[in-house]
C-alpha cells in the first residue's frame, strides 16, 4: 500500500477543503493517507512516503504563505528530488501564478511533479471537490 502525506496550510478553509477532498479520493484508492496540517509535518520524514502532495494557498503577492508553509517546503525540498509530488491550493484574484512558479520550483527540485498543480478560485464548490477527489485518487493509482 502507497504510504501518501497530504500537507497543507490554509487561513480561510478553502485550501483544507481542497485537502480532505484529496485525502478522500486519495483513500478511496487504497492509499495509506495521513492528512497534516503543516505546523504538525517534519520535513524529515518526507523519505518515509512514497509521494507527497502539498497544499497552500496564493498568498503575499503570488508566493506561498511566509509563516510556516514556506519554511517547511523549504526544508522539504531537499528530499524531493525522484519523489512523487502532487500541488494543489486556493486563490483569489491572481489566475495562479503563484502555481505556476511553484510548480516551476518543484520540477527544478527533480520531484517528479503529477500534472499541473491543482488550483481553486476561492471556495471550492461540488465539481471543484470532486476533481480535488480525482487528483487523490489518480495520484495514489500513479505511485
Ligand atoms: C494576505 C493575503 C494575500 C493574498 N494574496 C493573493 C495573491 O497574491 N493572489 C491571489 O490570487 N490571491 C491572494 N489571496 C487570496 C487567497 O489566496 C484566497 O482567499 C484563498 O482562497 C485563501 O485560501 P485559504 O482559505 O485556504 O486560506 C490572498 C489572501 C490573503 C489573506
């Protein structure tokens, strides 16, 4: 069984949304999903998983949230390379351009980045949530 970490920041609830959609679909596939708020994931046990998928919304201007969320994938990232990486998260008024680099970074890691990153304008809604289930779910059956 694919051992999957969901790690995740979110102000508002929407990006968490995203997230226990992801985990649902995630499980649903046969994963052994653990969901994590990010001030409660250690960047050294990203070797421990088989992929990752980390979720934060478009914060600043275009940049992942400065607090805690940057820092740890900072950290994470020295362990990326070769790994299974999956990017999702909210956003407001930009169209996902703080996506667009993250996603960038990550393939510059040499994660082995799953499609685009998964990206919602503000709450998710009934369709956007089952898409977030479809990406848990085709990532797990990736691994
Ligand atoms: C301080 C702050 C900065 C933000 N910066 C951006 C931004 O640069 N681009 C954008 O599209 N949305 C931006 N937003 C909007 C959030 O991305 C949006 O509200 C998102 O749904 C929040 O997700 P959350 O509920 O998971 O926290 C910002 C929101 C806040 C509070």
């Amino acid at each position: 069984m694919s051992k999957v970490a969901i790690v995740y920041w979110s102000g508002t609830g929407n990006t968490e949304a995203m997230a226990k959609a992801i985990e649902e679909g995630a499980k649903g596939a046969g994963g052994d999903v653990s969901l994590f708020e990010v001030e409660s994931f250690k960047a050294s046990s990203v070797p421990d998983y088989d992929g990752l998928i980390f979720g934060c919304p478009a914060m600043g201007d275009e940049v992942l949230e400065e607090g805690s969320f940057e820092p740890l994938f900072t950290d994470a990232e020295k362990s990326l390379s070769g790994k299974p990486v999956a990017l999702f998260g909210s956003y407001g008024w930009g169209g996902g351009a703080w996506m667009e680099s993250w996603a960038e970074r990550t393939r510059g890691d040499g994660a082995k980045l799953f499609s685009d990153g998964l990206i919602v304008e503000n709450a998710p809604g009934d369709a956007e949530l089952a898409d977030c289930r479809q990406l848990g779910e085709n990532f797990v059956k990736s691994l």
